[in-house]
C-alpha cells in the first residue's frame, strides 16, 4: 500500500519523506490556500518545491471545468515535472480529458469519486488513479470503506489498472480498513500516518526498559 500525504505543508511533507514511508503527494486550491499560497506563479513554484523533496507522484489539480481548458491546464501542469500527475474532477468534460491525457501518457488523478459507477468510468477512461473520498461518505452516514470494497470488486473482476487512491482518510482506523480491502493508496494528513507508530503498550514496555536499564546500570 502507498502512502501518499495530502497537505501543501512542505515541513510535513519533508517529516514524512524523512520517516521513510511516503510514496508521494496530493494537494488541491483548497490546501495551497491553507497555506497562503495564491496567485498561479506561486502556485506552480510550490508544486515544483513538493516535487523536489518528494520521490512519488504528486498530484496537482486543475481549476477548470470545461473540457478545453481543462486540457490546457492539465498540459501546463505536466510540463512542470514528471512527477507531476493532473488531478481532474468526475464531471463529464473530465472523464473526457482524462481519456485524452491518458493516450498522451499524462498520468490522472480522477477526485471526487463517490460512487462505483464514477469509479468505473475512471477506469474505462484510463485513468492512472481514482480518488474515492472515504472521510466525506461517512459524514453523510454512507459507509466509505464499503465503497472501496466494491470498487476493489469491479476493478479486479475486469483487470483495470486504474489505482484505488482512497482520499479523506480521517484516523487509523480508515487507513487500516482500506488496506484490509486492497486499496493501492490513502492519502490523508501526516497525523494519520504518524498515529500508526502509536501503541500504548509500546509506550510502557519502553518505560520499562529504560527503567531496567537504567537500575541495572546503576543510575
């Protein structure tokens, strides 16, 4: 399973590339703006500094909406780095564009999947990942991680290369269903990732072996 960080943050993004688990980026405006990072010069130079301290893949989304330009804008992002992968909205213009940038060998990201049938036309559309959103679901009361199991169903039933990259992913406890199920990615802050290291039992046989150590040295 990779392990992507979804944040514009570069010190948590540098704080898992240092951990040495992570497999790459995704970010969106929302998260640039988080940041205070605004205007399309500033814009682009961030991604180029995610690329530099990232391995893997980092997604960058387009703000257009319409087929042309969502072409246009996808095509400047993948210019930027190879890394680079063009994040695209499930709407239908999109499926369209990621069926073109996919005979262009540009690498997609399909976001805001909700549904196993946006999920399928992801697929048939070739696109390199598709985003369900776990965390969203479940504020609806829909359960998220069944929607990865039946994504995880279709895919495998026919093949489709597309990766299951499930986005929103809150706690621990999302991040360890969707591996149970099979999904190839989560993404979601690094308090997710970091929350993996924690076990109280861990912590208190650690107490203890520093306390026998430090007695038997005769501290």
């Amino acid at each position: 399973m990779k392990f992507f960080i979804d944040t514009a943050n570069l010190a948590q993004i540098k704080e898992a590339q240092d951990l040495g688990v992570l497999d790459g980026v995704t970010t969106n405006p929302s998260l640039m703006a988080k940041e205070g990072i605004s205007g399309e010069e500033n814009v682009i130079n961030h991604y180029k500094a995610i690329c530099d301290i990232v391995d893997g893949d980092v997604s960058a989304e387009v703000i257009s909406t319409d087929y042309d330009n969502i072409i246009k804008e996808g095509e400047a992002l993948a210019a930027l780095n190879p890394k680079i992968v063009v994040k695209v909205p499930m709407i239908k213009d999109g499926v369209k564009a990621i069926k073109y940038f996919s005979q262009k060998g540009i690498k997609t990201n399909c976001t805001l999947v909700f549904s196993a049938g946006q999920a399928l036309l992801a697929a048939k559309a070739g696109a390199t990942y598709v985003s369900p959103f776990v965390g969203r679901l479940d504020d609806i009361s829909v359960d998220g991680l069944g929607l990865i199991e039946e994504i995880r169903l279709i895919y495998d039933n026919y093949g489709f290369k597309t990766e299951i990259l499930a986005a929103s992913v809150r706690h621990s406890a999302h991040l360890l269903g969707c591996a149970k199920i099979g999904a190839d990615v989560m993404t979601g802050p690094l308090s997710v990732i970091l929350s993996l290291l924690k076990h109280p039992l861990t912590d208190s046989g650690l107490a203890q072996f520093l306390a026998d150590h430090a007695k038997a040295a005769g501290k």
